[in-house]
C-alpha cells in the first residue's frame, strides 16, 4: 500500500457504508466525517459543497461523478475508480490515492496540497489551474496528461514520467530535471530557462 509523506497512517473512522447504490444520487451539502465506504457505486453522482473528512474509499466507483466546491480533506482512496471524474474547485488537501484508476479525471482549481500520487497512473488526467503545494508524485506516470497553470511548488517528483506532458504556465521550481523524465514535454519559455538552471546551464542574452 502507498504510505502518505512522512508516513503518516491513515485517519480512522468510525462508521461504515458497504455495497450501497448511490449511483446518481445529488450529495449535496452533506457532511460525512469518519466513515469507510466499502464498494459503494457513486458513479455519476454529483456533489456541491459536499464534505468528506478523514474517510477512506475502497473499491469505490466514482465514475463520471462531478464534484464541485466539494472537501476531501485527510481521505484514504483504496483501488477506486475515478474514470471521467471531475472536481471543480474541491479541496483535497492530504489525501492519498493508492492503486486507484484515473483515466480522464479532470481537476479545475482547487486545492490538492499534500495530496498523495505517488506511482499513480495520470497519462489520462488533466488538472488545470490547481494548487498542487508540497504533493506527493513520486514516480506518478504523468506521460501525455495535462498539468496546466498548476502550483507545484515544493512537489515531490522524483522518478515521474513527464514525457509529452503539458507544464505550461505550471510551476516548476522544485523540479530536478535529472530525476525526471521530461522528453517532449510541452512548456512555456520561461519554465525553458527553469530548467535550463537546474541542469546547470548559464543561460545569457545574445
């Protein structure tokens, strides 16, 4: 199992929801505080200020599902499927994700800090104007996915497939271009001279 940065164990919790069908159902304003939500179907389910702390997710179906203005905040994800999920404007600060699929999962804004991705399959998500402080995507397959106008100051990236990758606009501070792989990325002049820095060129005008 992904352990979160610096080991930190995931929250308990203190009730349990398994095998419903919420398939559809409009999670709006609810509050779930402390639950473990076992092969729950949520696909296509829609959620506005919708609040889930310090639960946990396993075999959860989130298909199509469309969050917004939603908290995930201190959540364990546990082999979910997240395909064509989108969070607008969620917070998601110190989540973890682990073994889950996230095929064409879209975030817009938000705030993702400290969230754990570490070996996570991206090449098909997209995340676009978000806050991504201090997160965790050790050796995360980033390769073909889009990470656009993102903060990514203090990241981890060690070991992340960036290749094809779209930076543009994104912060690219804490990357170190010799532990990543970065062949065709896509990236804006000044993340160029980012870069061009950290691999130790001494970049002049003509």
């Amino acid at each position: 199992m992904a352990d979160r940065k610096h080991g930190r164990p995931a929250a308990p919790t203190d009730t349990t929801v398994s095998g419903a069908d919420w398939d559809g159902r409009d999670l709006s304003g609810e509050d779930h505080p402390n639950v473990l939500f076992v092969d729950v179907d949520m696909t296509e389910a829609t959620g506005r200020a919708v609040t889930f702390h310090e639960c946990t997710f396993r075999s959860v179906r989130f298909n199509a599902a469309v969050f917004t203005d939603a908290a995930f905040v201190n959540c364990t994800f546990v082999r979910c499927n997240l395909f064509d999920t989108t969070f607008e404007g969620c917070k998601m600060i110190g989540s973890l994700f682990d073994g889950c699929s996230h095929d064409l999962m879209k975030a817009e804004g938000g705030d993702w800090s400290m969230t754990g991705l570490p070996g996570a399959d991206l090449h098909g998500a997209s995340f676009r104007g978000v806050r991504m402080r201090e997160a965790d995507l050790t050796g995360a397959r980033l390769n073909g996915a889009v990470l656009r106008d993102t903060d990514l100051s203090g990241a981890w990236l060690s070991k992340a497939d960036l290749t094809r990758c779209d930076l543009r606009g994104s912060d690219l501070t804490s990357l170190d271009p010799h532990t990543v792989q970065l062949a065709g990325a896509i990236v804006d002049v000044n993340q160029t001279m980012v870069i061009a820095t950290a691999l130790g060129l001494d970049v002049r005008p003509a």
